[in-house]
C-alpha cells in the first residue's frame, strides 16, 4: 500500500499542466524573435486584428509584448514539467522496497 498516494496525483496534475501550457505556448517558443499575428509574420510597420478586420488593431510593438509575455510563460510550463519529473524521480527512488524473494 502506497504512504503517500498524493504524491502520484500531484506529480500527475503538475505533468498535465506543464502540458497544456507548452502546447498554447508553443509558437512563441519556437519562433525565436520573430513576432507572429496568427501564423502569419509580422513587419515593423504592420498591424494586426486577431478574429477579423473589427475593432481595433494591435501594432507590432503591442505584438512584440504579448510574445514576450508567452514566452515567459512558456518557460514557466517547461519549469512546472522538469518539477513534475524530480517530483516522480524522487518518488521512485525514495519508495520502499519489497524483499527479493529466495530462489
């Protein structure tokens, strides 16, 4: 029987998480420098409308920000992930151990 159950659901949920934000963050990740509207590049003198033509517009220094921002998060999932993994190694290791069994 397991002491410390808890500790699978956590590693779990924290592995989840760390999951769900690489995959929203991903392109900001990957793009290096280049700022994206969409999956489309973007020039200095552009301006980008997320959802249509309506409403305002964000320039590329709005867009430069907003990169930035989820960049940041996306390295704050791959440090949820690698917690998740020392989490589970931990575990693993610091389990009891049955006796082997003679021969």
């Amino acid at each position: 029987m397991l002491k410390r159950p808890w500790i699978k659901l956590l590693v779990g949920a924290l592995f989840v998480i760390s999951l769900v934000i690489l995959v929203n963050t991903g392109p900001a990740l990957t793009n290096g420098n280049g700022v994206l509207c969409g999956a489309e590049s973007m020039k200095p003198d552009e301006f980008c409308y997320e959802g249509g033509l309506t409403g305002d517009g964000r320039d590329y220094a709005e867009m430069q920000e907003v990169e930035a921002r989820t960049e940041v998060e996306g390295y704050v999932g791959i440090g949820i992930g690698v917690l998740a993994i020392a989490l589970f190694v931990g575990h693993m290791i610091s389990r009891p151990r049955k006796p082997a069994s003679p021969r």
